[in-house]
C-alpha cells in the first residue's frame, strides 16, 4: 500500500482541509508556498498516466472541488494547481496528486 493510500485509510496522520467520499485534501508536509495542499482520489491511481475513461471522473472531481478548496483557503489573488507524473518530473509518491500552491506571488520559473 503506497504512503497516500494509508494516508486514505487513517493509518498515517494528516491535515485534512477537505474530504468527501471521493477525495482527500491535505497540507503537504513540506510546504513550497505558505499554502501547499496535495489534493488526491481516495481510489489507488499511480500518476496522470494512469487515467483512463474508467476513472477520470474522479479527476472531473478534483478540478471542481480545487477552486473550492482555494476560496476555503483565501487564496483570492491566484495560485497553482500541479502534478508530476514519474521520476524525472519529481513525482516521489506514486499516487495520482494535485499539488495546491499559493498565498505569495509565485515566479513563473516552472523547471
């Protein structure tokens, strides 16, 4: 079982912002903006690469629930939605994520 999974499943702590019977919102632990929340599914889904038509309204999901999850957390003036997908993109965990990032101005620097 990979690290979000068990976060999933309450064997590893977290701090949730959102959770609904899909998905799972929590503050990364190490943060990269003063807001740094890692939206995941709830169901197994190792990176983008493995959405298929089976399951990509889960992701449908997520992308409605971002801007929520934003305004819940005063992020009016912007922020960054991101997810690697594989190594050499710097994914670490090997879980479909969505990285939430704001509350600064970000660079415009992406590499």
């Amino acid at each position: 079982m990979c690290l979000f999974c068990k976060i999933v499943a309450g064997e590893i702590p977290s701090t949730k912002v959102y959770e609904d019977d899909t998905i799972l919102a929590f503050r990364d632990i190490a943060p990269m903006a003063p807001t740094h929340i890692l939206v995941i599914p709830k169901v197994h889904i190792p990176s983008v690469d493995g959405i298929t038509a089976e399951n990509s309204a889960v992701v449908a999901h997520i992308f409605e629930t971002i801007p929520l999850i934003a305004a819940q957390e005063h992020l009016v003036s912007g922020y960054r939605v991101v997810s690697n997908c594989g190594q050499d993109a710097g994914q670490t965990v090997p879980h479909l994520h969505f990285h939430i990032l704001g509350g600064k101005e970000l660079t415009t620097q992406m590499a």
